[in-house]
C-alpha cells in the first residue's frame, strides 16, 4: 500500500454533502479551506475504539489551545455518510470540531489516502493522518506508519500543536467527584470555573459508587479532585492549588 505525502500541494477539490437541520447542504473545498488555517484529521471510521475514545476527543480539548495559535477550524474527515458524522459529533460532545463526511471517499482518494479495509468488512477507508492547511495549501502532514492493524502515533492533537506552537500550554485534565446537595462540591467546581478551567464531574450513586471512591480516593467524603493524575483533594486544598497555581504563572 501506497501512501502519498501531498505537503506543498493543494487539498482535493471536492464536494462534501453535508446534513443541517434535517436538510442537505454541499460544502465545497474552497468553502472550507479558502482563506483559512485549518486542521484537519482523518480517521478510518465513526464510533470505531481509537478514533472515539482518543482521536476526537483530545483534538476537541486542545482545540481552544489550537485556535489561540492561529488555527481557524478543526476539521474531522471519515468515509462516512452525513447522518452518521452528526450523529457521532453528537455523541462525543465534540462542539470544537467540524466534521464532515466523505461519503464516497472523493476526499481521501484525492488526497492518496484511500485504503481497502475489506477485511474488516468497511469497504475503503481513510488512512489514519492529519494535516495542516493554510489557504487551501498542505503545509504539513502527519502520515501513521505503513503497518499492519490501525497505527495511531503521530496524527494526534498533541503532534498537531507541538508543530504549530511547540512552547503552547495544555489544559489540564481535572475530575471532580461530588454529590448532589454537596456545598462544597458547588465551591470547588465554582473555583475551577472561575479559573477557567474546565472539568469532568462524576456524581455519586450516578458515576460511581462510595466504594469506587475510597477505591480512587482513599476517602469517602466530597468533593475529591484530581489534576493531571494528583490526587489533589477538597474544596479547600483545590483553593490552595489554585493559588500556589497563579504564584507560579505571575
């Protein structure tokens, strides 16, 4: 298998038949990429393991971080219909990104990167790459290895903005255990939302259990944080982290 590296040249000029408010829309290249900084990554199908639990995901959390550095538009491709692509967007709460379909694969064939997947029974398929394109000009590519199964090393969101801004701060990946009526677990998502920082809750007898909380935890009271894998603790510690946090930044 082939794979064409297509940096210096420009995207594919194609039509992509999207879905809006339950009406067909065409979107043309030009439409997309004229005029813009854009990132796009490709993956080899909707709701298929690595591209929902890693691909999407991370790409729609840094991408704010993206945009500060100058990226106009996230970009998701997949050779998938219109009606699976918003349905998948929808599922993965991923507001940061466009996708669009390539339904009949046009895209991914003009860019060299139409692949058979017949032995998964997915027809063609999309290699696994990204790319970031400026005016319609491929500036840089990020191709996964030509190896067998569905590699995914270098087409990450991490690469992406490492290329673009390589001194760039990432957001931290924080969790909030809590539980309902808990004033102290509305202070500490308060202190994190007025630090701008955004988190996942999980609440009691909803998300998990009290014994999963000591599991993690080595506590039974809420709320509980943790911070790029710190156990960081309550309302009151986060206030500290917080603080020591903004010390270090001045």
């Amino acid at each position: 298998m082939k794979l064409h590296n297509s940096e210096g040249q420009s995207v594919p000029n194609v039509v992509f038949r999207t879905r809006r408010d339950h009406e067909w829309v065409d979107v043309t290249s030009d439409q997309v990429f004229k005029g813009k900084t854009v990132v796009v990554f490709a993956l080899p199908g909707a709701f298929t393991p690595t591209c929902s639990s890693t691909h999407v995901p991370r790409y729609n959390q840094l991408a704010p971080e993206l945009k500060r550095h100058g990226v106009d538009e996230i970009i998701c491709v997949s050779v998938n219909d219109a009606f699976v692509m918003n349905e998948w967007r929808a599922e993965q709460k991923a507001s940061n990104i466009t996708f669009l379909p390539d339904g009949n694969g046009d895209f991914s064939r003009g860019m060299g990167m139409l692949v058979p997947k017949q032995d998964l029974g997915f027809g063609e398929r999309s290699w696994r790459y990204s790319m970031l394109v400026k005016d319609g000009l491929i500036e840089k590519m990020f191709i996964e290895p030509d190896v067998p199964g569905d590699p995914f090393e270098v087409s990450d969101a991490d690469t992406m903005l490492a290329y673009i801004a390589p001194n760039a701060s990432k957001p931290l990946d924080v969790t909030v255990f809590t539980r309902e009526g808990c004033p102290f677990c509305v202070r500490a998502k308060g202190l994190l939302h007025d630090a701008g920082i955004q988190f996942d809750e999980l609440v009691l007898n909803r998300d998990y259990s009290e014994v999963t909380l000591r599991a993690v935890a080595g506590a039974s009271m809420v709320p509980q944080v943790f911070i790029n894998g710190e156990h960081i603790g309550g309302s009151d510690r986060l206030e500290e982290f917080l603080g020591e946090r903004e010390k270090a930044a001045a």
